[in-house]
C-alpha cells in the first residue's frame, strides 16, 4: 500500500512561471532542425525580474479581470483565470516565497513551520530549512515503525570452471559459506531507540549467530548507546558520539565479550574531522584481538570521489586507493580501487548501475595474490542487500579475469531487454494512472479552465492579429500540442488540442518567446496525456514567408526563426 508521502509525489503542481511565460533560470537553445549556423537569438542565462512578472501580471490581467467582462458567464470564467494569475503573482512577487517556490516547488509553500524562517535567509539557507522541516515530518511520520536493515552475502566457490580436477567431468560450482545479517530500529520517543540485530554464519557444514539488543539516545550534539548481546559469549558494549566543534567529530566505544576462557575487552575511537568542503579525514583507533590504527581520507564531488586508507595493525598492514566517477545522467558508477599491504596486493574495478528509486546492481571483478579472481555481484533493494562472490580461480588466469569482466554486461543487457524494460514500462503505466485517478478532478478542472482561457482571450486575439496583419508581422495559422502517431507527424486527435489562439496572444511586437518549461501549463494549455512525449507544433507567417517548426514539451524557443 502506497504510503501518504508517495502519493504525494503524484500531485501536479502549478507552475507559475510557465503560466505568466516567465523565464527560470533558463537560457534558448539551438533547435535541432536549424543548421548549426543559423542559431535562434541566445538569451543570457537569468531570472525574471520583478519587471517583467509586474508586466506579465498587467499583460494577464487586462485578459481575465472579471471588470473587463460582461456577461456572467465570461465574468465567472475570468475570476478562475484571475484568481490563477493573481495567486502566481502573489508568490513571484514575494522574495520570501519565490525563494521557498523556487527551491523546493509549491510544497514547500504548504510545509508546516515556514513561519519560523527568517524572510532574509538565501535560497540555499532555506532549502535546508526545508529539508530539516521535512525531515522532522517525516520523523513524526516513522515513530511507530521500524527501519529494517539486512544483508545477505552467499559465497560461491567456481574455480573448478577454470582448473578442472578432472577433466572428464563437469566442473563442480558449490556454495562455500553463506551469512545473513538483519537489525530493526523501535523509536519510542524522538529522542530514544530500540535497536535490535541479529547474524548467522554457516561455512563447510559449520555454523554461528549472535543476537545483539541496544538501547540509543540522542543528546545535545551527540548520543548514547548501551548493548547486551549474546552469541559467542555474552556481551556488554557502551558505545557513544558527540560532535566537539562544526568540523570535527568522536565516536567511540568499548565491549567486554565474556567467553569460557576469559574475559575479551575491546576499545575503538574514531575522530573525523572536515578538511576543506569536500574533504573528510578520519583516524580510526581499536585495541582489542585484532588491534589496528589507519587514517582514511575521502575527497568527493558532485562527479567524482576519492578516497585513500591507511593500516597497520594484526594481521597485516597496506596502504588502499579507490576512485569513483558517477555518471550523474546515466545513474551509473565507475570504480576502481587498488589496496597493496603484506597480505599482497589486490585490484579491483566494478560499476553500479541504478535501476529504480530505490534499487542498485553492482558488479566488482577482484584480481590479486593470493585470492585470484573473484567476480562480486551485489544488489540492494532499498535497505536490503545480497551480495555473491564467486570465486572463479585462485591463480590470476587471463580466461577468467575475461569472463568477470564480459558475463555481467552480457547478462545485464538480456536482463534489462527481457525483464526490466517490460516492468519499467507496466510501472510507468501504473504511475500514469496513478497520477491520473489521483488529479482527475484537477485535470477536469484545468481543461475547464483551459476552454475558459481560449474564451476569454478571443478579443485578444483578434486585436493582436490585427496589429500583425498590418506590419506583415508573426501570424500564426495553427499551432498544435500533444501526441503524435508513433512513426508518424499526424496527432493523436484524443491527446492533442488546437492551441492557435493562446499562443497568438503570446505574440509581442512580432515576437513570439517561450522559455524552457512544460507547455502544459501555459494559459490555454493543458496536459492531453500525462506521461507521453509530447510536441508543440507552431506553422505560422512571417513576412509573408510560411514557416512550421516542431518543438519538444521542455524546449525554448524565440520565433521568428533567423533567415
């Protein structure tokens, strides 16, 4: 069952700027049927001003006052339109709200709280207002669940694939250990925690488990944690952390593990300190059975990141690389990762690919001395995750290191083809739908409102028609916008509609200018099918000279087009 904050994520929101065809932070850009020598008129990256949503506020109002109309019918039309207009011209003419609009949408114009921030704060400052507002929310929203985290890692053992023990039979692929691990958090207040966890470990027939239960609280600029835990000896730990300055932190924490043989007291510490704005170092301390020191700092952008460890300690000590460029458009990760020590030395290189909100795939190919190579897949749904190593060979054999390498991509592009395109497709329509049935009534409300637009602008139009016809000037003899046949330039005749008369009155001194936002939401416009790709098709005259160009529903456009 969706939850109330997914089905929020379906509402349509306004869009103010496009409904006064305002710009928003948008420059034109080149149209794709244009030789790259005749370029549209660049405009510079900016905001509207507050001149230009005053002269947009007049423009629209002289349309949709009730005072300009007459007879009731017009005149209810247009307190709709007004009112529209009037309310996108209350929240761009504001500071404070254009701020809050401008990060975070019309939502946060409803977010409970906005009344304790400051009308001086920057947009970033009150975009994290936001964030911290919702955070809260949905902290009030989680106080009766719980927050289930698990792993599960399989072994794999292949290496027969590619040193058979005999020849004559087939090579053997056989699961070497298997370990799942799983911890649940129980909020009692907002400041106190029940957090339970729990493993098992099997390996050759061998098993383990441990159960671990803690009670967490949070403090003025840190917490507190107190653990009883069970398993291979009882177990007592306290564990805590503070933050001492803006930039540096402690955690911290002991354990005394009471077995048959004694006691086994263990101590760590972790001190992270912020280096610069995108750089994290940290020194990390445990002093227990297998005691170590290494230092670690992290280094990341928006894409890339870089980190570089350091270790000494038993049973060994090496020095560890890894780079990570993140391929912001395609949702993907690429990785690599060198670590070098007295154990030998091992590389690595992988990808992590994206394929929901909520869903990733890793796949990592490990080459070193003394493991060989190992192919890891691991995917992670939410906050679970399965993680399979297979050993492929315990030497570094050329054959494997190549079937690591190619299968996963080979396997991907079937998988994606056969079974995940086909479910993002039924998801989509699912969504589609969703959003449908949930904004029906707005839907039905904005193609009203759509009608009662055109009807409302018809003397508008007549008025600039006349003005163009006279300096020979921008007339548009049609305009589309909606589907068209797939393969094909006819439109849908169900998802499209005639939007002649709204965009002619878009036209200024023989200028016609939209900017970089969904069409859908301009005066006279509304959306024909939520979901699909869309065109905005304009045939218009110029001087005479007839013209048609297509644009995309997102694209920006001067007319008329240079000779």
């Amino acid at each position: 069952m969706a939850s109330d904050h997914e089905e929020s994520d379906a509402e349509l929101e306004e869009n103010y700027y496009t409904f006064l065809n305002l710009p928003r932070n948008v420059r034109l850009r080149r149209h794709p049927a244009i030789d790259p020598v005749r370029l549209i008129t660049y405009l510079p990256t900016f905001q509207a001003t507050t001149e230009q949503i005053n002269t947009a506020y007049r423009k629209q109002s002289r349309i949709y006052h009730p005072d300009k109309h007459l007879d009731p019918e017009s005149k209810h039309k247009a307190e709709v339109m007004f009112n529209r207009t009037k309310r996108a011209y209350e929240v761009l003419s504001d500071p404070h709200q254009r701020a809050i609009y401008d990060s975070v949408g019309e939502k946060g114009l409803r977010t409970e709280g906005w009344e304790i921030v400051h009308r001086t704060k920057t947009p970033a400052e009150i975009r994290e207002e936001y964030e911290r507002l919702a955070q809260a929310a949905a902290e009030r929203r989680l106080q009766q669940r719980t927050n289930p985290r698990g792993n599960i890692t399989i072994n794999v053992n292949a290496t027969e694939i590619f040193a058979p023990y005999d020849d004559t039979e087939m090579p053997r692929v056989e699961i070497g250990s298997m370990s799942i691990a799983q911890s649940i958090e129980a909020p009692l207040t907002r400041k106190d925690m029940i957090i339970m966890s729990g493993n098992l470990y099997s390996s050759n027939g061998n098993g383990s488990g441990g159960f671990v239960i803690a009670g967490r609280r949070l403090l003025n600029k840190g917490w507190l944690e107190l653990c009883a835990g069970a398993g291979n000896g009882f177990l007592l730990g306290l564990k805590g952390g503070r933050t001492l300055t803006p930039k540096l932190t402690l955690n911290g924490g002991t354990n005394m593990n009471f077995r048959d043989n004694g006691v086994v007291p263990a101590i760590f510490s972790t001190l992270a300190v912020q280096l610069d704005k995108h750089t994290m170092g940290s020194l990390t301390l445990n002093a227990g059975p297998q005691s170590s020191m290494s230092t670690q700092i992290d280094h990341s952008k928006e894409n890339y990141s870089l980190s570089t460890s350091f270790v000494i300690g038993t049973p060994h000590m090496y020095f560890g690389l890894s780079y990570t460029r993140k391929l912001m458009e395609n949702e993907l990760k690429l990785k690599l990762a060198a670590k070098v020590g007295t154990f030998g030395f091992l590389g690595e290189y992988g990808v992590e690919k994206k394929v929901s909100k909520y869903s990733s795939v890793t796949a990592t190919v490990s080459i070193g001395v003394p493991s060989g190579v190992i192919l890891k897949l691991k995917i992670v749904r939410s906050n679970q995750s399965y993680v399979f190593p297979i050993h492929l060979s315990d030497e570094i054999v050329p054959a494997a290191v190549f079937y690591a390498s190619v299968t996963p991509v080979i396997a991907w592009f079937v998988i994606k083809k056969t079974v995940m395109d086909p479910m993002d497709a039924e998801r989509k329509t699912i969504e589609v739908e969703r959003t449908k049935r949930q904004n029906e009534q707005r839907l039905l409300a904005k193609r009203q409102e759509a009608g009662a637009a055109v009807h409302l602008m018809q003397r508008t139009y007549n008025r600039i028609m006349t003005e163009e016809l006279e300096r020979k000037g921008l007339i548009v003899t049609r305009a589309v916008y909606g589907c068209t046949v797939e393969g094909s330039t006819q439109f849908k005749p169900e998802q499209s509609l005639d939007v002649t008369i709204p965009i002619q009155c878009l036209v200024k001194d023989g200028t016609l200018q939209l900017y970089e936002s969904s069409k859908s939401d301009l005066p006279g416009f509304y959306d024909p099918s939520i979901g699909e790709e869309k065109i905005l098709r304009i045939e218009y005259t110029f001087r005479n000279q007839f013209k048609v160009i297509n644009l995309k529903d997102n694209e920006a456009v001067r007319l008329p087009l240079p000779v």
